[in-house]
C-alpha cells in the first residue's frame, strides 16, 4: 500500500503534533471506557436500589430538548432530581438532549449521558466515546469521586500538541517506514478525522458566525486537497460544503 499523502502530511510539524495529541487521547480512551461502563452499571443500580419509584419508566412521553428538561410524569421529575443531586455542577448547564428518559430505568447508558457534553445523543456506549467525553462523565458525576478530579481538569485543559512534541518513539506515532505501522497510523489518522468531523457537525443547529463558516471551510478544503482523505470522505464533504452554503443564504 502506497502512503505517500499521509508521509507529506507528517511532514508538517503542527498536523504531526496533533496526530501525536489524538493517538495520547486514543490510548486514554481506551483505558478508560471499561472503568466507566462498569463503574456506571454499578452507579445505576445503586439509584434504583435506594429510589424503588426510579424502577417504573416513564409514562408521561416525557422529552427534553436541548439544555431544558420539564418532565411530565412524577417518574421522570425524580430520575432528574437524583440526576442532579449526584452533578458536581449542579448550577451549570446540563445536555437533558442527550437523554432518552423512557430509558433512565433500564439502561446505565442513558443516564451517563446526562453528564456528558452535547452531542452525545446518538453515542451508545463507552467504546463510541472520546476521551473528552469520558473524562466529563468522570468529572460531572459525583459517583466518579474516588478519581482526581484535578488530574481529570488537568488532562481536560492541556495543550497535549505542545506537550508532546518532539516524541517520535514507541509513546508517538509509529514508523512510517514499516507498512504495518503505516497502517496502523492510517487507521488513527482516519478514526481521529471522524472526530473532528463529528464535532463540526454538531454546529448545525447552531447559528454560525463567519468565524465558524470559515472554520468548516478550511477543514472541508483540508479533506479535499488529498485524494485519499478526499476520497474516504467523500460524502463528510459534500455534506460540508452543504453546511456552508446553508448557513450563507
């Protein structure tokens, strides 16, 4: 397989870094998603366990939108009230989007998300998430207390391309000149891309500045100017270049 495209874009300091970044972030994730659905499965049955009312679902069709969540049953109304005792931030914003309350009683999952930032609506599990995503959960869940949480707002804050640069052995990218490492880093390349995407995405229900316009441009143009990213992406741009064009008229 010929990784020529990928090499050249190595060859740019600051891409390299971010490459060495998201396969630090890629790793953290990895490390972290099983503590978190255990440790999340065992959150849940504590609360229906101390709470028998949280064992009935929803009957009152109850759905959130957005930041706002008004339930219409009495069942709902206590799953956000023990929702919201556990928040370390329980004056902050929460995603209540990101739910599906009829869920609350049978499925850890949905209940994870309500700590997790917006956009995490369609995420399904752990192993679905990124590190950031994670790392909120461990931080906006009181369950998750027994973690440092100033270690959580450290990694959550850091500026990982500058703390990484310069490191090219086996804790960075692989070697490029070994065919089953290009791969590897290929893969990485890819999977961190559908990332980024993924968060650009999210602006389309926003309102967009022309900062924001510009941004989904240089990223669409990015995918566009190498042929093989142009071309695993095929459909990410024209869905983009749809974005700009929306957002514009």
């Amino acid at each position: 397989m010929v990784f020529s495209e990928l090499a050249s874009r190595l060859n740019d300091v600051g891409y390299k870094n971010w490459m060495k970044a998201g396969y630090c972030l890629l790793k953290l994730r990895n490390g972290l998603k099983e503590l978190v659905s255990v440790e999340m499965s065992v959150f849940h049955q504590n609360l229906i366990k101390q709470n028998t009312v949280l064992r009935a679902g929803c009957i009152g069709g109850c759905k959130p939108r957005g930041k706002q969540f008004h339930p219409n049953c009495s069942v709902c109304r206590e799953w956000r009230n023990e929702i919201l005792s556990h928040h370390t931030n329980r004056n902050g914003e929460i995603n209540w989007g990101n739910c599906r309350p009829w869920l609350w009683s049978s499925e850890h999952w949905e209940v994870a998300k309500a700590y997790m930032p917006r956009g995490s609506a369609d995420i399904q599990g752990p192993d679905k998430c990124d590190a950031a995503a994670l790392l909120n959960l461990i931080g906006f869940c009181d369950h998750f207390r027994f973690v440092s949480q100033q270690k959580v707002r450290e990694i959550l804050s850091s500026d990982w391309a500058v703390v990484l640069s310069g490191r090219d052995d086996v804790d960075g990218i692989p070697n490029m000149s070994n065919e089953d490492e290009a791969v590897q880093i290929s893969t990485m390349e890819i999977e961190l891309l559908k990332e980024k995407l993924q968060e650009i995405l999210l602006d389309e229900q926003d309102v967009l500045s022309e900062e924001d316009i510009s941004r989904i441009g240089k990223f669409r143009c990015f995918l566009e100017g190498s042929k093989d990213l142009g071309s695993h992406f095929h459909a990410a741009i024209q869905r983009l270049l749809n974005l700009e064009q929306k957002k514009r008229t």
